[in-house]
C-alpha cells in the first residue's frame, strides 16, 4: 500500500471515529435528560417532565448560551400529549411557583404554553415555552436578564 492511501485510510477512520464518539455522546445526553427528575440552569432546578408525569420518549437535547441567556430545549414524543401538559403546567402553577403569561388552551392543536417565574439568582427570570401538537411537545426553558412582577 503507498504513503498516500494509508494517510487517507487513517484520516477516513478519525473521522469515523469521531462521528461514532458524536453519536455516542449525544445517545448518553438524551438518556440522562430522559430519565433526570429535574432541569438544571445554574442555581436553578425545575422539575421534569418525568418526574411529574412519567417517562417520556426524548427526542432531542440542546443547550446554549448566546447574549447572557442559557437556553434548555427539549424535544419528547407523546401518545398523551394534552393529559402530559395539563399535569404538568398544573404543577408547575401549583408547586414550581410558575404562573402563565398567555391564555392556555390544550384544546388547540398545535399550540404553545408560556410560563415565567422569578430566577434564584437576582435580576434574572425564567421562561418556559411549550410548543405542542397531537404527537409531542418541545419545552424550551430560557434564563436571562430581566424581573417577574405578578399583578
């Protein structure tokens, strides 16, 4: 075999390597996002929807920081779609001290759900956004700047 067909030989197998590893990676991330009983941003947690329903089938997992704002999105897929989300935005109203910041209507397909609460950290917020529709919803949880008064 000459020089140059071992060099690509050995760059074809890094970068499957690599793919293998990306794979791999993301394949632990969903699983603990599936089966973690609460969402973590900083001094923050939120209970999950696993730990508030029951295990759900994780789809995508993603976070990013961009201008000051951490944002978590998760995808799930669902089979009880609205009865997932009536559960869970009533605990979150009930027990996580979130309160709705648009009209919620579960009826509607599809749709979104918008929920904010103060941050532990100071001068900081957190807002929940829910899109849904008949087969599973995205919970996107944004921390950034800002103040939550309820009138």
């Amino acid at each position: 075999m000459n020089k140059t067909l071992k060099i690509v030989l050995i760059i074809i197998a890094c970068i499957v390597a690599l793919i293998l590893l990306a794979g791999i990676i993301s394949f632990v991330a969903i699983g603990n996002t599936a089966n973690a009983e609460e969402y973590k941003l900083g001094n923050d947690t939120i209970k999950s929807v696993k730990a508030v329903v029951e295990k759900r089938e994780v789809t995508s997992v993603s976070t990013k920081v961009n201008n000051g704002v951490t944002t978590k999105e998760i995808e799930y897929k669902s089979d009880n779609v609205q009865e997932d989300l009536l559960e869970y935005t009533q605990y979150l109203r009930d027990e996580g001290d979130f309160t709705l910041t648009k009209d919620m209507d579960l009826e509607e397909i599809p749709s979104v759900v918008e929920l904010a609460k103060p941050s532990n950290d100071s001068g900081k917020i957190i807002i929940m956004t829910i899109d849904y529709d008949s087969f599973g919803y995205t919970i996107t949880i944004q921390k950034g700047e800002g103040t939550f008064n309820m009138y």
